[in-house]
C-alpha cells in the first residue's frame, strides 16, 4: 500500500469512527449535562484511533465489511480514553494536557472526570451487547464482550496501570517493565485485533491465531514506541507534555536498556509482526499499513 | 415466610455470594498484589447483600436455582461495589467509613481505589461473559450484559450520581429528586431484579413484566428508606456517617417533603410493589421477604 493510499485510508476510517463516536454518546442537552458533555469532550475530536484502525484493519484481513464492527472500534476507544481520563487524574499521572487540549479534570472537574470515565466504560459493554450490525452470531458477540473485559480489567489495562504506579520511582527489571507494557497497553491493542478479527473469522479459525500473534509484538511494539517518543518528542507534536515519564521518574524502555536498543527491539518486533502475516494476501495490507504507521509515526 | 425462616434463607445466600465473590475476585498474591487486595478488601465481608439477594430472589420467583445467577449475583455486586468506592473518593463524597471500616482509599490509597473501582466494572462483564453456569442461551447472556451496562451507566447509576453532585447545595423539586434516586439506586436495583428473572424466564415471558414493576417500586422505596435511615440512624448501626447527607447538604426525601411524608412514600411504594406479585404463588416468597425487608430494615 503507497504511502498516499494509506493516508486516505486512514483518514477515512478516523472519520468514520469519530461519526460512530458521536452517534453512541448521549447527547449533551440530555440530563446530566455536564457529564454527558465531559464524556463527548474527551472522546470526540482527538486521538489518533490506532484501536479502532486495527479493529478495521482486523476485520478486513478477516473479509468483514466495517460495520460489522463499528460497534467494536467504538467500545475499545471508550475504553482507551476512559482509562486516559482516569489516568490523567491528580491522583494518579496528575497531567493537564491530553490530545493538545486540558485534561477532563481541567476542562470539568475531578468528580465529573472520574464519573465520565466509569460511565465510558459502561457505555463501551453496553454497545457491544446491542449493536445491531455486529455479526449474528450471539457466541461470537459474548466473546468479543469477554476479550474486551478481559482486556480492561485488573490482569489487563487497570492492572497494568496499577504496576505502572507501583514501579515510579522504583527500577524495574526488563521482564517486569515488559510485562507492565503488556498488560497496561498491549491488553487493549491485542483486543482491537481479536475483536475485529471476529467481524469475519469465527472461533478456531487458525487466522485468529497468526493475527494473535501479529497482535501482542504490535502492542508491544506501539508501548516502546511511546517510550520513545516521550524521550524524543516536543510537547506540541505529542499534544501531551513530552518527557513526562521521566519527570515522574517512571520505568521505561529507553531508562532500562538505551534509546539504541528501545529502536532495535522496536525493529524486531515489527518484523516479526509482519512476518505473523506472512499467510495473508492482500486482504491485510491495510493491518501492515497500521503495523507500520504504530513504529513509524513520530507522535 | 416467618421472620425466622427468612432470616435462615437470607443467610445461606448472604454466606453463597460470600464464597461466589471470593472465587471470581483475582487473589491478592497475584500480580498487581496491592490491586487485588484493595479489590477484595472493599468487595469482602461485609454489606447487606440486598442486590445478589435480589437477584436470588427474582430467579426463585421463575423457577430457576441459584446456580443459573451466581454470577448475575457477583456482577452486580460488583458494580455497586465499584460505586461505593468511586463515589467515597475525595473528590466526590469524601467518605471515611464505609460498611463499618475504613473507606478504599482510606485503607490503600486514591489511586489504587480508582483503579479497583475501574476493575471491578470491568470484572463484572466478564463474569457475565464467561460464566458457564448461566442461562444457555447465548442471547440470554447478552440481555443480562445489556441490562447492567445500561443500569451502570450514565443513563443509570453514574448519571444519577453526576445528578447527585450537581444537586448538592440546591433544592430539588420532587420530580427532580425522584429521577436523581431511580437512577443512582434504583436502576441498579431494578437490573438485580431483571437479571434475575432471567435465570428462569425468556424475554417476552409476562412474568417479567410483572417483576418490572415491582423492581421499579422497591427500587425507590430503598433509595427513600435510605434518606430515612441517614436523618435518623446512628453511625455505629449504619457502618457509615450518620446525617453524611444532611452535612452534604443534599437533597433527601426527608429534606424535600418532611420525615412523615417519606414513611408513608414508603409504605405506598412497598404496598404496590406487593400487588405487582399478586399473580405469583409461594414461588415468590422470598421476593416478598427481601421486599418486606428493604423498608422495613434500621440500616
């Protein structure tokens, strides 16, 4: 796919996930308000939706048509910026800048911010339960539920988090600092693949298992790239403060093994990614194409 | 039912969603250790059970056994759970005493109680995912998973709270304040109920009608028993902060329409959630036993 196809492509998609955003969220002016409001602040009009691409680029490996998991790209960018509100609160990472603009807690508040969030994550399950153009089969939508709860809860996301809070300040041993980006942000990647995977492949089906492994060296590949950005990066291009990690003195790829190593492990994790690919067709160059951009891409 | 035998029965599902809770909960020696622990330490021993003995209830009331529930009776134990932790946050309530002991955040700290109430929700999906002693029927499954999230979101719970917050301080007119309790308690109640019933009954089944109407009912007469208890209980009785509200200034039945007017609400809503039972048999006995209970308890 040339780097111009590419573009269109993703733009196309991160359109038609924002307008797949904007239909599932309530309204503003339905009570309450200010939290339905602090809900649509945070989740529309930013973000660069490497979920929903994947869960996209997933199903169309897949042969799934892109409705057939709009739902699914939805619920795990509720998730995804659930846990960001969260994650920004005094509490925990206590930031003020998120995709360019202030935090929820900022913009809103903290009760708000704290509400907003639980209330994404509630609206993220409730849409998989009902969305009508998700495949027919109910088993394969309670699995898409199950990879989704999995992926959020204290042996995925939540715990990840935990770990990450856990080790600031503290040296972490490489094992340990992979296992806490496994879990904190390849739970959820690794969730957008399996879950748009399901949009045309049922249960057992062996590419579920090629993508599956496609989707754990992305994941961890796309956490070490953030490491290094932040290292790396400017504030502005990131739309978040850059070297934030090491203000907090948090554990990171480049602070355990060198920038050098952080890109070459980078590297090998995108080819072998690839390589996990190597009986498609086609059919998955748009998931090569996310593959690439998630290494690649410079904020 | 005597008061004896209920009390008997009571128990024995007090003590099953004990051992049901302890065995989906993640152990406390497993990584993140101090995660886990905040999970269990606010989900374990203690609270009055009222949801998972709902839950019980309504499946007796439709000829199912309680093994087709547990896990209906876990999830939405769980998510109350989670709410009470979030909503004890300094931000929010600000809550010291919860259920007799230190409140999440008292014990651990902010951050870890943000993220046991994040895992908590997302633990509760989970189990409605993968339980294998629920209903069979895969579109049964998803009913419940579609009736919780919409109880636990903003339309539900975290909406009713969000009301809550931006009520304190203000007056509320009737109307206002009863919207502001279906959804901050009743939703959750009325979910314990439907899920339940489905244990034993398809949607469509008349019965589910029937126990609709009396799940909205008890839902509010908790809510109001509730504000009672909170203008005329005492601390050590409630396990929390006696008169918390009135400090709060927030807008209870009592503050609203006077300590009189609330019992007699009260004793109107109970009486109406009976007669939507008119038309089952013994069947429902227990139903009519926690119903009895929940306005009739001192704490």
């Amino acid at each position: 796919m040339s780097l111009s196809e590419q573009h269109v492509r993703f733009d196309a998609l991160q359109q038609r996930i924002e307008e797949v955003l904007d239909q599932w969220l309530p309204p503003a002016d339905h009570n309450p308000g200010r939290l339905h409001e602090s809900m649509r602040y945070s989740v529309l009009g930013g973000g660069k939706r490497v979920r929903p691409l994947l869960v996209y680029a997933a199903a169309e490996a897949t042969g799934a048509r892109p409705e057939r998991v709009d739902g699914c790209a939805a619920a795990v960018e509720l998730v995804h910026v659930y846990s960001l509100i969260h994650d920004d609160l005094p509490a925990m990472d206590d930031d003020d800048l998120r995709r360019g603009k202030p935090t929820n807690h900022k913009a809103f508040d903290e009760a708000t911010a704290i509400l907003a969030g639980d209330a994404l994550q509630a609206l993220a399950f409730h849409i998989l339960a009902v969305d009508p153009q998700l495949p027919e089969s109910a088993a394969t939508r309670i699995e898409m539920i199950r990879i989704l709860a999995e992926a959020a809860g204290s042996r995925g996301m939540a715990g990840g988090q935990a770990i990450d809070l856990a080790a600031t300040g503290r040296s972490l041993t490489l094992p340990e600092l992979e296992e806490m980006h496994v879990r904190k942000t390849g739970a959820l990647i690794h969730a957008s693949v399996l879950m748009g995977a399901l949009g045309g492949a049922e249960r057992g089906d062996a590419r579920l298992q090629a993508l599956h492994r496609f989707a754990h060296d992305i994941g961890l590949a796309f956490q070490i790239q953030d490491d290094i950005l932040d290292e790396t990066g400017d504030t502005e291009q990131l739309g978040k403060q850059a070297g934030a990690d090491r203000a907090l003195n948090k554990p990171t790829y480049p602070a355990v093994i060198g920038l050098d190593a952080s890109r070459e492990e980078v590297e090998l994790l995108h080819d072998r990614a690839l390589q996990a690919l190597e009986d498609f067709g086609p059919e998955a160059d748009l998931l090569r194409a996310v593959g690439d951009w998630i290494v690649q891409r410079t904020h």
